[in-house]
C-alpha cells in the first residue's frame, strides 16, 4: 500500500465521483457484459476500491468514506427491506426457504468448528465468528451492521474484508461452474426444465431484463426516502434511549444496537402496511444502489499483501466457514431430494447475500428460480445480524 495518494482525503469531490462512477459501472458492465455477470457486480465494484487503493490512487480514509458508513449505509437497509413482506417471502420460496436454513445451519457449524480448530491463533474471535455468521448467512449489510455491534478493531475488520472476499470470489466461481460439470449434474441432478425456465429456456431473463425500467415518479423517490429517513430516526433515538438505561449490558447491547432496530422496525412496518409497502417503486434499486457504494468503499482499505502476511488465519476461518456451509448444503439436503440449482442458491443467498443469488440464477437463465434465491437471500438479510450476534457470544461464553 501506498503512504500517500493522488487524491487527498478531502478531495470531497474527486472521492465522491470515484464511489459513484465505479459503482455505477459495475451495475452496467453485470448487465453488459459477461465476465463481470460472471463475476457479479458487488465483486467488481470492490475489486474497483481495492486496487484504486492499492494503486496509490484514493486514500486509505476520508470523510468521504465516513459519511458513506454513518448515513448512505443505514438507509440502504430500509429500502432493501421495504419489500421484505414475509408473508410473501414464506409463500412464494417454496421448499428453498427449508433447504436454505439447513444451509445457514452449515454456516454456524463453520464457526464453531473454526473457533475449535483455529481459534487459538485468531485474536477478537468471538467478534470475528460472530461477523462473519452475520455475513454469510446474509450479506454485506449483516456485515457492516455486526461490525458495529461488535466493536473490532479497524486493522482487524479491514483484513477480514480481504479474506472474506477473496474467499467468496472462489466460492462465486466454483458455484457458477458446477452446472457444467458432469460428475456434479450427476450427482446431485437437475431441476425438471419447466422447473427451471421460462418459454422452455429460449428467452432466459439476464441481469438487463431482471433489472427492466420501471415506472418510478417524483413522489415514489420522496416518499421511499421519507419512509427510510423516517426509520433510522427511529431507531437511532430508540438505541439511544435503549443505551441510556441500566439493562444488563449483554442485553442493552442488543436491544439498543441501532442496526438491528433498522431491520426489526422495517420488516415490522412491512407486516403490519403490507398493501402500502406493495405499492412502493424504486425501493430495490435505491437500496441497491446504495450497497453499491458500500461495495466498493470496503474494498479500498483491502491490502492482499497484508492479509498472507499478517492475518493469513482470517482467510482459512473464512475458507472453513464457507466450507461448512457448502458440505451441509449438498451434503444433508441431497438426502432430502433437493436438486443441484436449488444447492447452489441457497449457499449463496448465504454467504454472498440476494443479490449474487439472483445473479447466479440470473446468469444461468434459471428465470424461475430467480425470485425465490432472491427471497431467501432477503431472509437472511432479516435473520443475518441477529444469529451473528448469538453466535458470537455463544463463542465468547465458551471460549
């Protein structure tokens, strides 16, 4: 890494053009091209930061990146989850919704088994297995949110954005090439056609086609962002009050952890307005949007360099993690009848979120498999942080 930049830290502007162009064109290459379909767009826009970064090109911190952290990032959970109805979510997942809580069941069984084997090499692990089940069983917004119930260190968090993400490069990769290996087909079987396509397999959707224009007015961008506004203010005075009290600290941690109320406050407004929240437009792309920029943001204080020569056990936790979470996946369910595109999904809904999920399928012209790894994939957003959070104080008790 480079001691100084082309940019300056408050370069306000430059920074700001850097986060929204690239962001911007990772979302247009997915859809145009297909090596970076291949790759997703979230793993474009944070190969974009980490080598600006490492080129020397953009800062390593800036205010910049602070206001993405303290503002962009919590209103893009509202709006990721203003659609969360769970109603529909459990209606339309079918039996997915099963098999992906086996395989988020892999993912916890990752930690524990990584907090056995290695954990004695690894400082601030209850933190770092806590983090990274938050993660992998629902994405980068779990994440960011478990990051700040969980207090780690900056050094530590910037490497294990590393590990994790050149782990979950391999794990893309490999769960895109499995449909064209034989032995895999084989094994595990396909999904009947009309099961998996729509107009017999002909007219496949793509990431254009899935990401189509839609009809969004002045009002729908007002009211999405009042509705967003309006709940991380809630939430935020909530945690503040929560905070303030004299609850056990174990608890007051977790019930005033603003993250978590962003989450609990929208699904619950989604359950109880699920006619309003309906007739929303725009929510998906602006919150995703937004998550764009996270992508990239995390990927600037990356070093490669760093994580093989300092941190190097953040990587096999992260491996061994994701290993769990793939053995159980197409381990356990296969005795289940699930078949090989419904693995798949379900495994990266969990460890590389909804967005990636519906890439995959996306990519694969799985059309009608697209909406539930989506789904799932969402599930996991409302369920990631809290089991994250569980699961690393259970480590703590025991470790």
């Amino acid at each position: 890494m480079f001691e100084t930049s082309l940019f300056a830290p408050d370069d306000t502007w430059v920074l700001w053009t850097f986060l929204v162009v690239w962001a911007t064109l990772s979302i247009y290459w997915e859809q145009r091209y297909k090596w970076a379909a291949r790759l997703s767009g979230p793993v474009v826009a944070l190969l974009g930061g980490l080598v600006a970064a490492n080129l020397g090109l953009i800062p390593l911190v800036s205010p910049v990146y602070d206001t993405v952290w303290d503002f962009i990032v919590p209103l893009c959970i509202p709006l990721l989850l203003l659609k969360a109805d769970l109603r529909k979510i459990w209606r339309e997942t079918g039996r997915m919704m099963g098999l992906y809580h086996i395989s988020a069941l892999g993912t916890v069984a990752g930690a524990f088994i990584a907090a056995v084997s290695i954990g004695f090499l690894i400082d601030y692990l209850p933190e770092i297995c806590g983090i990274m089940t938050a993660s992998y069983i629902g994405g980068a917004m779990n994440f960011l949110a478990s990051v700040k119930f969980f207090n780690a260190p900056e050094s530590t968090t910037n490497a294990l954005i590393v590990a994790d993400n050149l782990v979950m490069v391999v794990h893309i990769m490999a769960m895109l090439a499995l449909p064209g290996v034989v032995w895999a087909v084989k094994a595990f079987g396909m999904l009947p056609d009309e099961e998996l396509y729509l107009n017999d397999g002909v007219d496949g959707e793509d990431a254009t086609s899935y990401w189509r224009p839609k009809p969004i007015s002045l009002v729908d961008i007002g009211r999405n962002l009042a509705l967003a506004f309006l709940i991380v203010t809630v939430a935020t005075k909530i945690s503040g009050a929560v905070m303030g009290t004299e609850l056990p600290e174990t608890l007051r941690n977790f019930l005033g952890n603003k993250y978590l109320l962003f989450t609990a406050i929208t699904v619950a407004f989604v359950w109880f307005f699920p006619g309003f929240s309906a007739r929303l437009e725009g929510t998906e792309e602006m919150g995703t949007f937004a998550i764009y920029l996270f992508f990239v943001l995390i990927g600037i204080p990356a070093s490669i360099k760093a994580i093989i020569t300092e941190a190097p056990f953040l990587l096999v936790l992260c491996t061994i993690m994701v290993a769990a979470n793939v053995a159980v996946t197409f381990g356990v369910v296969k005795l289940l009848g699930f078949k090989l595109p419904e693995m798949i999904l379900c495994s990266i809904a969990n460890t590389a979120g909804p967005m990636n999920a519906a890439g995959i399928a996306i990519s694969r012209k799985w059309s009608k498999l697209v909406l539930p790894g989506f789904l799932v994939g969402i599930w996991g957003y409302v369920i990631g942080t809290y089991t994250g959070v569980i699961t690393g104080e259970i480590i703590r008790a025991i470790f």
